[in-house]
C-alpha cells in the first residue's frame, strides 16, 4: 500500500503558520485521494482537510475553513496542508491519508483512509 510521511510540524505562537508536508512512495500518487486529520489524547481523530486525485477539488472541515488550505503536488508525490492563523485549539498530532483503494473520491471519514503516515506534532502556545 505504499508509505506515508509528514513533515513540517513544530511548535508555533498563536496566528502563526505553518506548511505540513506528505511524500508518498511506493503507489502512484496521483491515483489516490488524500486526506488530513489530526488527533488529540483521549479523542477520536478528526477531519481536517481532503483533496481530490487531481487537487481539483479541496475539502477543508468548517473548523479550519479559511484558515487552512490543502495542496498536492503529484509530480514531488506530496500533498501539503498550510496553516496560517493557527490557535491553541489546532495542537494536535497531524496525520496524512490515503483513500483505501484508487480513483475513489476525497471524504472527511477516517475509516475510508487506509494508508496513514505516523503524524506529526503541532503545538500552538498562547
């Protein structure tokens, strides 16, 4: 199923920025949906951002629309998520996705991910 690995997390003051990074290998790229989601201790993993094979069609979650934007660029086999205005609530651990099989459609559940890179931590200070 390939591998997944973020980089680009870190810690950041509140209304800064910062870009995530996702390089696949091992699959091509291009056909697969992707997907972020990020997880706090002791809470489901939540959707943050989904983009289609082509990075046509951006999917961004109501709780970070406008302030995050989600990327891809198929030749470097990597899908970015930037994140600007970030605050206190988005410290979490970053995952990147892929959808389970290929030529499916980008989706907010986690369960129609099924290739995941091992997160990245971004923590935001007050």
């Amino acid at each position: 199923q390939g591998q997944l690995v973020e980089s680009g997390g870190g810690l950041v003051q509140a209304g800064g920025s910062l870009r995530l990074s996702c390089a696949a290998s091992g699959r091509t790229f291009s056909n697969y949906a992707m997907g972020w989601f990020r997880q706090t201790p002791g809470k489901e993993r939540e959707f943050v951002a989904a983009i289609s094979r082509s990075g046509g069609i951006p999917y961004i979650a109501d709780a970070v629309k406008g302030r995050f934007t989600i990327s891809r660029d198929n030749a470097k086999n990597t899908v970015y998520l930037q994140m600007n205005s970030l605050k206190p609530e988005d410290t979490a651990v970053y995952y990147c996705a892929a959808r389970m099989y290929p030529y499916q459609s980008a989706t907010d559940a986690a369960r129609d991910y099924g290739s995941w890179g091992q997160g990245t931590q971004v923590t935001v200070s007050s």
